[in-house]
C-alpha cells in the first residue's frame, strides 16, 4: 500500500497515511479539521545506458578525448600508408632482383653455347 503526503490549507500540517489506491484521499486536516489536499511530488529520472549525454555516470568524454583519438587515427593511417609503401618498395626490388638473375642466367647460358 502507497504512503500519501496531505497538507493543510489552513495550518500547513503535513502528514502521511497509508492508502489502498482505490481508497478516498483525505479531505479534513486532523489537527484543526480544516481542508486537506494531496501534495504530489516531481518523480526522479535517472537516465543509464551509453548515448543520453557526453558525461554519462563518471565517462567524461572532454575535447582532449577527442583530438588525442583523432591523433592515434591519423598516426594509424600515416604508419598504414608507411607500411604500404614499404612494402611496395620491397616488392619492386625483389622483381628487379629476379630480372638480374634471369638476365645473368641468360647471358651464361648464351656464353656457355
């Protein structure tokens, strides 16, 4: 069963009673018998979960956050192209190391004739 807070109009008594719902509210104060209205209450949200605001329960995401992610991309993406391009360079001398040893193989064959 809810507790429910009353109030005075006349003397501001508050009080409480515990009520079924389907129960009367309480309509005379029992201190002076005067009129008694239910006092209602703003109801607290509590928002959880990832996507409802930047600092969602102690995850602070401050812009030095960002621009350091931002950095480690790019540094990625430099080392990336790097690599790909070393290894294209490697790629090229070992095809021009293979056109020398046919060309050497070539010419001592041509030679041994």
């Amino acid at each position: 069963m809810p507790t429910y807070e009353y109030e005075c109009d006349l003397c501001r008594n508050r009080f409480d009673r515990r009520q079924r719902f389907d129960d009367e509210p309480v309509s005379i104060c029992p201190q002076c018998q005067g009129s008694a209205r239910r006092v209602f209450h703003a109801v607290p949200i509590l928002f959880k979960g990832s996507g409802f605001y930047c600092t969602d329960h102690g995850r602070g995401r401050s812009g030095s956050d960002s621009k350091e992610k931002g950095e480690s991309v790019a540094k990625e993406t430099a080392e990336k192209e790097a690599a790909g391009t070393a290894s294209k360079a490697s790629t090229e001398s070992k095809t021009e190391d293979k056109k020398t040893a046919t060309q050497q193989v070539e010419s001592a064959t041509t030679k041994s004739k």
